[in-house]
C-alpha cells in the first residue's frame, strides 16, 4: 500500500519535471552563518549594484529591510482594508440578526445594540484581517502556489529552512559574472556557495499544482482524517468520563425521582393559591352569567382595537359562528352549529356577560382562556358589536347628504 | 565610549518654578474658595504624578525584567521621571489632612446608619488609610533607590553584576507595583463612592499608568534627542519599539475600559449602574464619548501606520495628547463626585495641571543636573544603540 502510495507521489513528481536539472544556470547562491552576516552580505550586495537578488533565513531577521533597501510593503493596506469590511459585515450581520430578522428581547436591552456587538466585531475585524492577510501574502505578494522554482528541492534550501542565512543572485541580473559573485561571496565570509540550475521541464509546461494528484490526494486525506476525528469527538469521547464533566451534573433533570423529599419526587408543587405571572384568575369562573357584573370593557374602540378583534375572532370564532357571527357554522354538520349572536339577547346583554361566555364557555362552547387572552377577548367584544350594528343599523347610522 | 555630560538649560527651572508658582498659588486660592472642588482636583493631580512616577518605575522595571536592550539609552529618562516619587510624600499630606472632607466614609455618624459602609469599615478607616497610603509610598521609594543606586553606581564600575542584581529586584518589584497601584485607585479614586465597587478598576488604573510611564519617556526622550543631550546615534527603530509600546497598551486601557463597561451595562443591576448612569448624562456624558474619542479612537487611527511610530513629530504629539487624554480619563473618574449634573470646568481645573507640569519640570531638572543623561556604564548600552540582535553579552 504505502510503495503503491510511494509510486504514485514519484511518478507524480516526474511529471511536474522535478527529477532533472537542465544546464541552464538560476543563479548563484551563498549560506551565511549568523543572522549579522546575513545583513552585511546583503547590505554589500545591495551596494554592489545588483538588483536581481533574494535573501532567504529560517525566520524574520529584523534590519533586513533596510539593508536590501526594500520598499515598504503595501500588504498593511489589504490589512486595514479587509479589518474594515470585517467590522462592517459584523456589525451588518449582527443588526441584521437581532435587530431585523430575529427580534428577541434580551434583558429588556433594545433589540440592536452597540456594546454587546463589540466583542464579536472585534472578532471578525481581526479574522477577516488576519485571513486576507495572509492569503493575500501567498497568493498576491509571494505568487504561490509554485511547484517549480529552481530553488525547491536544493541543498540550499534545506538549510536556510533550518539553520542557515542565504542569498542568491540570479542570472538574470544585468550585472550577473559568475566569478565576480563568488569572490565576492567568499570575501563576505560565506561558507558555502553553490550554483542553482533549471529544472529540465520548462516552467511554462508544468501542470497547475491545484490538480496534481498528490494535492488532490493530500486533501482527500486530510479531509476524512478530520471527519474521522471530529466524529469520535463529538459521539465517543464526549461520553468519556473525566470529558463528560458537561454531560453529568450534579442537578435534578424535569420528572425525575429523588430521595431529598419524602414523596420521592423531583419536582414540587406550588405554594397553595399562586398565580402565575401576568395571570388574574378569572372571577366569576363556573357560575351562571347572570351573577356577572361590574366588568366594563377596559380597551377603547379604535382602529388597531377593531383590527385585532376582527382578526382573533375570524380565526376563533369564525369556524362555528360564522364570519358575520349569524351562526352559519363552516363545519358541515360535524359539530353542532351554535346560535346567531344577533339575537335580541345577545344585542341587549353587557360586555360582561360575552366575555364571561367566551372566558368561562356555554353549553358546548368551551372556554378560550387557553387560546384567547384578556385584552383579545375584550377586542373581539368589540368586533361582536361592529357586526351586530352592521346588521340592525339604526336611522341615525345612514349618512344623509 | 566616550560620555560628555551636559547640563539642561536653566529654563527649566525657570519655567518649572513659574508654573508652579502661578498654578500652586491658585491652587492654594482654590482651597479656600470651594474646598470641595479644590479637593477633587488635587485627588486628579495627585493620580496624575503617581501614574507618571509609578508608570516611570514600572517602565525601569519592565526593560530589566524582559532584558529589553534597545530602551538601555533612554533608560535614565524614565529613571529620573520616576524620581518624582520623592515628592509624593509631600503631596499625600494635604490628602491625608482632609480625609473629612472628602472622603464621606470616615464621618462615623454615615457610617452609623449606613449597612454596606459599615461593613466595609474594616478596609476604609482613617488609621488604615494613613497606613496604607504611606506604606504604597514608602514601597515605591524602597524600590526607586534599590534600583537607581544600582544603575549609578554602574556608571562608575561598569560592573555587570548591577544590572543582574536590577533584574532580580523589578521580578520582585512587579507584584508590589501593581498591587499598590491597585491599592492607589482604590483608596483615593473608587473609595470616593463607598457603595460602588469595581474588581477590574485596579487593572483600569494600572494600564492609564502605563501609558502615562511610556508616553512621558517618549515626550522627555523625543525633547532631549533633538536638543542633543542623547547619544545622536539612536535611531528610528528605538522609538518604533516604543510607539508600538505606547500603541498596544493604548489598545489595553480601551480593552480594560470597556470591560468595565460592558459588565455594568449587560448586568444592570442598581448597586453597579449608579456609578455609571450620571457619567453617561449630560455634560458628563460628552465628556465619556470625548473619552473614547480622545483616549481610544483617534491615538488609534493616527497611530496605526508603522510610519506614524518612526516619525518622531508624531510620537512626540500624540504622547502629549494621550497624557492629556490620562488626565481626562481621572478628571472623569474623580470629577463627578464634585458635581453630578454638570462638568465643573474654570480656572481651578486649570491651576492643578499646571502645577503638576511644573513640579514635574522642576524635579526632572533637579535629578537630571546630579546625573549622567545616559546610563554610561551599562554593558547593554553599545548594543542599545546599534540595536544589534546578537549582543555579544550574554545576560541572563
């Protein structure tokens, strides 16, 4: 398996033209012990003239900037370009969140608000920073990928990899003498100067890395491993005692059996006689109507009263009494059809007594506490009388010009 | 290397001592003008010094503690500024005197009836905190001449020794700095209200000294490189290192600040907002947003470029504004306990940073003229100033 692996990663370098070397020269390249040398080599060869040159060290080695007269790099800019769009996508993203889609109150805060939308701003500003900066470090300023620049697979480059300073002049420079650069090498103290040819394979040749097989394959890798890893994260290790320490608690889960109290249950009762929050228990609950009083309807008739009314009464009310609340039930004989509430009775009683029956129920009607709240019950009231008048207009109801 | 010592100017001392003539004479008329107000002020001005001198030592500290070699040539500036320490034992007094006035937790009738002082008496009484407040005093001094004497004595035997004994000596500075400058903002700033309390108020007050420390050593340092008292050598890099310094902990105090902030904000609960609630109203409330503009934003944006840091000019305005934006930030913290409603602002806000300038000014004289400029015997210092990465040196 592994040769068979092995096989296919050499025949795969083979066919980017890694193996042979052409006699075309790169250039000429020089290992430095310490990261002074370094600096002062390239600082001389910086003043030599030399303009197609590159320095290559384990790790930054500060100075070097300003001894190879680098300009400045214009990276900083995508940085606070991208930091920028970050903090914007953010601040977008969580007032679209919280403030727009999904509007849940929070601590009675408002719904968008600044300071708890900094932490995770501050987050994405430096993730969206950090990423562009270094993808665009790879692919905009260092040109990656390249799989066949001639100084891959060198002596040179294994050591300033690990613990060498070099430097390499290339051909191409106009000022470019073979022997001149070695002595000038030697006389900066270098310990090991070597030359660096083509690959045999022309650049322009080579297949895009992104589809050789080895990339591919790599991922591939890569991929199932992690889905491999995660998968027994999440459903075997987790459950591993000292990992479960989220999972097993020390607290009573809802209906569960406990030996703290005598009855050996979890859960308790409520003190006798509480009420739940934003609930007033109803009065007059189970008694006949006509022992209901002293209830006057609390909202005002307006607009977005009516509205309210109209809508919870069409989807409550509707489906026995009717859209125009004669009785003409759309349930097709499956539940037996209730009586208009146009009738005298139903005009001449008070407020009190429909909100008693929808609150408290009649004959087969059962009651809507459940579905209906108070200030809704007390609407759709309102809605009952604009369709009662709608239907026994009074003279003075027509409008006369 | 060869080290000609030269004088500062006289001027100075002119400067320094109209200054603080002019701002301690109306300082003194304040006092009996709104006793309140005068108190208040001189609490601002007090934290003001303590932050430059504490920041100044914490500074000295943190280059031998980190082995830092490239601030080596300026060290002594922030040697001297921390020599300001010496005069607080004589600024503390007028606190001490008036612990009645200002203090609303030392009038045993309040603390009678009220719950939550009473049991926080045992910390906030007037022996304890004539204790404590000379004690934080008294480690400082400890500390400054253990270290100063030292890095003197070096610049006649050039022995490295001193500075491997200096480094020892700020490891073992570190926790007694911040825990009395925690102790500091507690005693003369937080105890003002007695019923509020803040843990991350010691760290808030801890990072504006800081600031304060390396904003003071890149103003003095920037002033004397140009007017050629410091090695002409010294390069951009040198204060690049310090910029960055100055930068980031600018980051940290905002950090710290609205840490602060969020939790009293998201928590909402009585015993915290009552603090908060007046300094985000009225006049005190574009003094907050002028606070996070002046403190945090703006030295943000403006140091930001790499090139804003080299660039001297820059470094030089910006540590005046951001050591105008400390003093804000205690006049902030202070001030409202004077008045609630509205920002006190007249000629008493005006006379104590005077005098505080002009103390400063008269003290940095005074050390400057008995010392060398540069620490001439410190084995770092060549390095220091060429900056090389590998110092031949090896110091532990």
């Amino acid at each position: 398996m592994i040769k068979k692996l092995k096989q296919i990663f050499d025949k795969a370098d083979k066919d980017l033209g890694l193996d042979n070397r052409s006699e075309k020269l790169y250039g000429i390249a020089a290992l430095f012990d310490t990261p002074d040398d370094i600096i002062s080599a390239a600082a001389d060869v910086q003043f030599e003239g030399y303009e197609k040159y590159d320095v290559h060290t384990p790790y930054p080695v500060h100075g070097m900037d300003d001894a190879m007269k680098l300009k400045p790099t214009r990276l900083g800019f995508f940085t606070f370009f991208f930091g920028a769009i970050g903090t914007l996508s953010a601040l977008l993203m969580i007032w679209y969140m919280v403030g727009f889609d999904y509007k849940n109150i929070i601590g009675g805060k408002p719904f968008f608000n600044i300071p708890p939308s900094m932490p995770i701003t501050f987050e994405l500003t430096v993730l969206f920073a950090a990423i562009a900066t270094i993808s665009l470090m790879l692919i905009l300023f260092n040109k990656l990928p390249k799989v066949n620049h001639p100084l891959i697979d060198t002596e040179y480059m294994k050591r300033v990899s690990s613990d060498r300073f070099g430097i390499v002049i290339q051909q191409s420079d106009p000022k470019f003498n073979k022997d001149e650069i070695v002595n000038l090498f030697k006389k900066l103290g270098s310990s090991d100067i070597s030359y660096i040819n083509y690959f045999e394979k022309d650049e322009s040749n080579t297949k895009a890395p992104i589809i050789s097989i080895k990339f591919i394959l790599g991922n591939f890798v890569l991929f199932i491993g992690v889905s491999i890893i995660t998968y027994l994260t999440l459903n075997y290790l987790l459950f591993i005692t000292p990992f479960d320490w989220m999972n097993k608690q020390p607290r009573l889960m809802p209906q569960s059996s406990s030996t703290f109290f005598k009855d050996g249950r979890g859960m308790r009762n409520p003190v006798e006689g509480t009420v739940a929050k934003n609930f007033i228990p109803y009065e007059y609950q189970g008694m006949p109507d006509s022992l209901v009083k002293n209830m006057a309807n609390p909202l005002p008739v307006n607009d977005s009263v009516i509205n309210t009314g109209k809508s919870k009464f069409n989807i409550y009310c509707s489906p026995c009494h009717g859209y125009f609340a004669k009785g003409d039930s759309r349930l097709r004989g499956q539940f037996p059809n209730p009586p208009s509430l146009h009738t005298e009775k139903v005009r001449k009683w008070q407020d009190e007594n429909i909100y008693h029956v929808i609150t408290n129920g009649q004959n087969s009607m059962p009651s809507y506490t459940k579905q209906i709240t108070k200030d809704e019950r007390w609407a759709i009231i309102h809605y009952i009388r604009v369709l009662q008048r709608a239907q026994n207009a009074n003279d003075t109801d027509i409008e006369t010009k | 290397m060869s080290y000609q010592k030269k004088n500062l100017p006289s001027k100075i001392y002119l400067i320094g001592f109209i200054l603080f003539l002019i701002g301690g004479g109306l300082s003194a008329l304040a006092f009996s003008v709104d006793l309140k107000r005068a108190y208040m002020n001189y609490i601002v001005m007090y934290m003001f010094v303590v932050s430059v001198a504490v920041g100044s030592l914490g500074v000295v500290a943190i280059e031998y503690m980190s082995g830092a070699i490239w601030s080596t040539p300026f060290r002594r500036v922030s040697e001297f500024l921390a020599g300001i320490i010496f005069i607080l034992i004589i600024l503390v007094i007028p606190i001490l005197f008036g612990i009645q006035d200002i203090f609303k937790w030392s009038h045993s009738e309040i603390v009678m009836k009220d719950e939550i002082i009473k049991s926080k008496s045992a910390y906030l009484n007037k022996d304890f905190f004539i204790i404590r407040s000379l004690a934080c005093i008294v480690i400082w001094i400890f500390f400054y001449l253990l270290l100063f004497r030292n890095s003197k004595k070096q610049d006649t035997t050039k022995d490295v020794k001193y500075t491997l004994n200096n480094n020892k000596i700020s490891v073992i500075f570190a926790p007694f700095g911040i825990v009395t400058l925690t102790i500091a903002a507690i005693d003369f700033m937080m105890s003002l209200e007695p019923h509020w309390y803040s843990t991350i108020y010691g760290v808030y007050y801890f990072a504006g000294s800081l600031i304060a420390g390396f904003t003071s050593l890149a103003l003095t340092s920037i002033l004397l490189l140009e007017n050629g008292y410091l090695d002409s050598r010294m390069s951009k890099r040198h204060y690049h290192s310090l910029g960055t310094l100055i930068f980031g902990l600018n980051i940290f105090w905002a950090y710290i600040a609205f840490s602060q902030f969020l939790l009293i904000w998201y928590a909402d609960i009585p015993e915290e907002t009552f603090w908060l609630i007046p300094r985000l109203q009225g006049g005190w409330g574009i003094i907050s947003l002028l606070l996070l503009f002046v403190h945090f934003i703006i030295p943000f944006l403006i140091l930001l470029p790499s090139t804003a840091k080299t660039n001297l000019k820059t470094l030089k305005i910006m540590s005046v504004w951001l050591l105008f934006a400390h003093w804000l930030d205690l006049f902030w913290l202070v001030m409202p306990n004077y008045s609630k409603d509205s920002v006190p602002l007249n000629w008493i806000e005006l006379a104590f940073p005077v005098t505080a300038v002009g103390l400063i000014l008269i003290v940095f004289k005074f050390i400057a003229d008995r010392n060398n400029l540069i620490p001439v015997g410190d084995p770092k210092l060549e390095n220091g100033i060429n900056l090389s990465l590998y110092p031949d040196l090896s110091i532990d």
